[in-house]
C-alpha cells in the first residue's frame, strides 16, 4: 500500500491518503471518518488501520477519488516522535575515513552508529530545500528510511522486523563545512544536519516491498544522472538496526530510522556540489521520486564564536 500525506485545493488542513489506480484515495472521506487523517495517528492503530484501508482500497469510492495533479504532495508523516541516521554502507563509510586520511575504527563494525536527527524540520516533495546562510558547502544524501509501526523494547532482529510499518525516500540535507566543525570535536552531526530532513513521496508499507532486492536508487540534479547504487549494499540491515535502538529504550509507533547513503549517494563522495536552484531527484524503485529545488542563501556568515584571549591582572 502507497500511503501518502496530501493537501486538496482551496481547503485547510492535511489528509490521508492511498494510491489507487493513478489516483488519491482520501481514506477518511471513504471509510466515513473511521480511519483518521493523520498519518501518525493511523500508524498508532496500524493493525485495525490497514484492515480498514485495505477494505475501502477493494471498492474505492469515487467521490473520494482525486487526480493527483489536483494534490499537493507533503512529507508522508508531519509531525514523527524522532529522528535517527545510521551509517550503515561500509563503502561510503570506508572512503570517508580515507578522505581523512584515517582508517575505519574496529568499533563500527561492533555497533550500528547513529545520531539523533532534528525531528521537527521536516520538508516533502517540491518544497524548496533551505540553503542555510553559514553554509558553502550544501550537500544531499539519497537514504531509505524506515518507519516504525509498533512499540517495543529489547527487541530480538525478528521482533524487531515485525515492528516495522514500512519504507520511504530520506533526502539527507548536510552542510558539510560545519559538520566537519563539529565532526572535528567529536560531537553531532547537529547544525549540519538539523536544518532539513526531506522524505517523500509515499510511506510503502512493508508488505508490499523487499528492501533487499527493490531499492534500486538513482540520483539526479538538473535531469542528469549523477550516481546510481542499491540498498542491498548496506553492511547493516534495518532489523538489526531497530534492535540496536530498542536495547534498554522503547521504540515508538512513527520513528524514523535513516539508512545513511549508498557510496556516491552524495555530492561529498563524489566531490560535486549542488548550487542554488538546482533539482535533485531522488529515484528509488517501488518507492517513487523525491523531488525538490534548493533555494538560495542569504548573504553567508559563517558560525564562529570564538572568543578573543582576555588578559586578568
């Protein structure tokens, strides 16, 4: 099921949807208000949730049918409990630490390393893409994210497989001169990262898509293609992942977990950069494209506090 998050013209407010046949199904309209409208709340109650989409899916009814040139796209889900990116592609990982003239640390082999991303900047398909004023160096990251359906805690990799609700593009925004700041003392990613978090089209459930063979990705800026690889390439897969999180901490029903990027997933790989109003898009199959423009800085500032040495008599 392709369940997307939708604007109507000329009417307030945020629905839920379903693909059907080339068009918007509003679950809420057609299951005569028992579905919510909200995503999160739906993923809340997925089991009796799915049952019903799946009911009005069969028969849809047309009155609750739309063309989707007469939508507007958003982020699948508004409004997520929390953020997490792993790193879990050994080549990108691997060239990274040879950019630094480093060599990949034992400890990533051991554990499948995070950081909490800013759940609250969340953008979807054709929003424009801030460009952050202390930032030269803008960069994307084509990931898969994965959604998570159900609490849990202490979770086995199978428990933790059965707790996810399903997969969506994750276009990781990075301003890599200030993360490589805040790389440099072993700290964040944070204002590198937390500015935008782009995801979207659609949330695929899992029932419907094999992570291991589907993900085939594609990225593209301005109509070219710069990179291609496949999710099946990652060192470590989304169960383990989930159940790396859930050691002693609960997981929670819409949390999302990023992939990281596929090697030349990235401007910083490939050593090109992304520039003012370009298009990137973001092709992943069975999942759709994530596509956006970046917008324009304002006039640049670097962040920089350091303070002056004072002397004390």
């Amino acid at each position: 099921m392709k369940l997307l998050t939708f604007k109507k013209e000329n009417l307030e407010g945020n629905y839920l949807g379903a693909m059907v046949n080339n068009q918007v199904l509003d679950l809420n309209l057609a299951s005569q208000n028992k579905i919510p409208r909200d995503m999160l709340l739906f993923i809340e109650g997925s089991e009796k949730n799915l049952k019903l989409a799946k009911e009005v899916i069969q028969s849809p009814q047309p009155s609750a049918l739309y063309p989707i040139d007469k939508i507007q796209i958003k982020a699948p889900i508004l409004n997520p409990p929390s953020l997490k990116d792993f790193f879990a592609f050994e080549e990108h990982a691997t060239n990274g630490a040879k950019r630094r003239n480093e060599n990949l640390p034992k400890e990533w082999y051991e554990i499948p390393a995070y950081y909490k991303g800013n759940h609250r900047e969340i953008y979807g398909p054709g929003d424009e893409i801030p460009w952050p004023y202390y930032t030269k160096k803008l960069d994307f990251e084509s990931e898969i994210a994965c959604v998570i359906g159900k609490k849990g805690k202490n979770l086995t990799e199978q428990e933790a497989n059965d707790c996810i609700f399903g997969y969506m593009i994750f276009n990781d925004m990075s301003a890599r001169d200030i993360q490589k700041k805040e790389m440099a003392v072993r700290m964040g990613p944070a204002k590198g990262k937390d500015f935008a978090n782009v995801f979207g089209p659609y949330l695929v459930t899992k029932d419907e898509v094999d992570p291991k063979k589907d993900f085939s990705i594609k990225v593209k800026v301005n109509g070219e293609v710069w990179s291609e690889g496949h999710f099946k390439d990652q060192y470590w897969g989304f169960p383990l992942m989930v159940s790396y999180i859930s050691q002693e901490e609960n997981i929670y029903p819409g949390d999302i977990l990023g992939s990281g990027t596929f090697y030349r997933g990235c401007g910083l790989d490939l050593d090109r950069w992304i520039k003012p109003g370009d298009v990137l898009e973001l092709e992943v199959h069975s999942l759709g494209v994530l596509k956006n423009t970046v917008g324009s800085p304002k006039i640049y500032n670097e962040l920089n506090y350091k303070k002056d040495k004072i002397s004390v008599e």
